[in-house]
C-alpha cells in the first residue's frame, strides 16, 4: 500500500480528495434545495402535518424550548 504514496503526492490527494467532498456537499444541498419537501428556504415553516411528532402542539413544543424557564 505505500507504495501508492511513491506514484501520488499524498499533498495534491489530500486537496483532491477535500475539493471533491466539499464540491458533493454542495450538488447535495442543492438537490435538496430544489425539492419541494426538504427546501428549508421556501418552506419557513412547517404544517402540522409535516412537522415532527413531538413539535405538533403548543405545550409539547414549548417542552423543547433550548432555554430552561425562568426563575
């Protein structure tokens, strides 16, 4: 296997390898983007409908507030 490393510069892969994750990562976003379920742009808010389980009514969603309540 090190021999791999003598035919690459292990630099250059490195730099290919993070441009072509990065370069995925966004053609993902993207394509999530242009769908009409997971556009978080378009669709500010939820229905219930779509919501998740626990976020449907008021009290359950004021259970998952990321503040404790007041003292």
């Amino acid at each position: 296997m090190h021999r791999i490393w003598l035919m690459y510069d292990p630099r250059r892969v490195m730099v290919a390898l993070a441009g072509f994750i990065g370069a995925l990562a966004f053609v993902i976003h993207f394509i999530l983007l242009s769908s009409q379920r997971y556009s978080w742009i378009e669709n500010g808010t939820l229905s219930s409908a779509q919501a998740p389980v626990g976020a449907s009514s008021p009290a359950m969603a004021a259970e998952m507030s990321p503040l404790p309540a007041g003292r």
